[in-house]
C-alpha cells in the first residue's frame, strides 16, 4: 500500500507528512505531491525554500520520501483549493498500486462543508481511469485543531522550519501580521 500526501510545506501536511515518514522505509518510501499554482512569488519562493529545508531533514532522520511536483501554474482551474487539487491530482494517480492519499484539512477548515462533493467527485472521476488499484481518501487531521498541530510539529523539532505566512514582505520576511503568523507566535 503506497501511502500519498498532498504537501503544501505548511503546518498540517507536514504534521502528517512527519507521521508517515518516520514509517518509511526504502522498500516503502512515501510520496509527497505537491502541488503549485500561480500567487505571490515571494510567497511561493518561501514555500519552496521550507519544503526543500523539511526533505533536508527528514533525509537526516533517515526517513524515505518521493516527491512529485505537480505545476499547475499559468492553469486557471478555479479559486478554490480542494477543486484545484482535485483537479490536479488527477492526472497524475498511479494506476498499478493500491493507494492511500491523505490531506491536511484541520477541524477548523471550511472544506468540511464540501467535504462530501468532494469525495463523490474524487471516486466518480477515478473511476473512469477504469483501473482496478483501490485509492482511499483520508482526513488524518479531521478532528485536530491548529494548536494540536503546532504543539506537535514542535515536539518534533520541525516548528522553525514551515513556511506559513501568507503576505510575506518584500524583504522574505514573515509579515507578523497575518492570521498565520499570529498562530504561530501563540504556539511558539
Ligand atoms: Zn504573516
């Protein structure tokens, strides 16, 4: 069973991320995706620069990890995650292995309200690639909270290293203003 994360850099997939990997092996190793999409280069470039410190780590830990950039830039798919990631992931299932694909939605997203038309979107498309390999969705983080998370990540001495800031300033510097970066100095 391939276990699959759809990473963003940030606190919840990596919190997820971080579970797996310390069960990776590499016989089985586990494979993040990541998707991109067009936004602040600044920001992005932070992103990047956090995924590649976190693999860094990780790789020390002597965890297994695969990644698979998934570039949806210059794609106008729509302004709304979970259809933009569905849409992108699509493509790009593997149709020879059974599958567990998780996400890093925390009980305080709003994507629970269409959490539903999520997954009967996720099977009606999958199904049509006519494979016979088993994908399963899971919500690892479903009944967490940002805190938990937090609280988690700094257990695990990978706090410092997500990038979480949504405006960062024209310097690469996390604003200090904005709802995630106030989050993160309350669980600092
Ligand atoms: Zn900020």
């Amino acid at each position: 069973m391939k276990e699959i994360v759809v990473w963003s850099g940030g606190a919840d997939s990596t919190c997820i991320l971080n579970r797996l990997a310390k069960k990776s092996s590499k016989q089985n190793p586990v494979s993040v995706y990541v998707i991109t999409t067009n936004g602040d280069v600044i920001k992005q470039k932070k992103e990047l620069e956090a995924r590649t410190q976190l693999l860094k780590e990780f790789k020390k830990r002597g965890y297994h990890i695969q990644k698979r950039n998934i570039d949806l830039n210059g794609y106008s798919i729509a302004k709304n995650q979970p259809i933009t990631w569905l849409c992108g992931l699509m493509p790009y299932l593997q149709t020879y292995e059974d599958c567990n694909i998780h996400f890093g939605y925390i009980y305080e997203d709003s994507f629970w309200h269409m959490r539903e038309h999520f997954v009967n979107a996720f099977y009606s498309l999958f199904k049509m690639s006519l494979t016979q390999v088993k994908y399963e969705l899971f919500f690892d983080l479903e009944w967490t909270h940002k805190n938990e998370v937090l609280a988690e990540l700094k257990n695990a001495k990978l706090l410092h290293l997500i990038w979480t800031c949504e405006p960062p300033t024209k310097t690469e510097r996390a604003c200090g203003k904005c709802d995630k970066c106030k989050e993160l100095r309350e669980n600092k």
